[in-house]
C-alpha cells in the first residue's frame, strides 16, 4: 500500500500538480492509540486546471485540490477518488468541459501509473 502512495506522490512530483499534503490515517489512529488499516489520502492540484472550475462555482472549492485515497483492505491495495464527472454534477460545471476533462485525463494518467506494477 504504502509503495502505490509513494508512486502516486512520485507522479504528481513529475507533473504540472502540486502535492499539498499526504495524510497517512493509519499514524494518526495509532497517536491516538487506535487501530486501522492502512489509509493515506494525497491532496494535490493543478491551479492552471482547477481554477477556471472555481471560478465557474466557487464551491467546487469543497472539493479541489483532488484527492485520492490509496487504502488496504483485506490484504488488498485500492484506490479510489471522487469522480470528475461527480464534481461536475455537484457543481453544475457543465460550461467547463474542457477544464474537466483535462482533470480527468491527469487523475486517470496519474492513478493508473500508481498501480501499474500492482
């Protein structure tokens, strides 16, 4: 698990993004004497990318920078984040076609690089 997080950041590093934090939930519950499986979610963006999306609504804010949740369950790693198209629909960013789709291009391009030696 922790090497697909390590390729992700690795990718974003590579890109037009910016890493604005990693969060590994796994040490957070164990500072506070708990248990879980590992969990880390990487927060990145591309302000070339998302800012026409915010300024098209401001509360695609809620949801921007990205985030992707890299997380082991059963032994298995997975990834998983909000679709593109989901922020569309919950921001009515229906004019902003091309901006989404280059986000979705990246993300995709990004996540599958993750867990291409998976």
């Amino acid at each position: 698990m922790t090497v697909t997080a390590d390729r992700l950041e690795a990718i974003i590093g590579g890109s037009p993004a910016t890493l604005v934090a990693r969060i590994d939930h796994q040490a957070a519950a164990a500072d506070a004497g708990l248990q879980m499986d590992p969990a880390t979610v990487l927060i990145f963006g591309n302000p070339q990318i998302g800012t026409p999306l915010m300024q098209a609504d401001p509360r695609a804010a809620l949801d921007l920078p990205l985030r992707v949740l890299v997380w082991q369950q059963d032994g298995q790693t997975n990834v998983g984040y909000l679709s593109v198209q989901a922020l569309a629909d919950r921001h009515d960013l229906d004019d902003s076609q091309h901006a989404l789709d280059s986000m979705a291009q990246a993300l995709d391009r990004m996540t599958d690089g993750a867990v291409a030696a998976e």
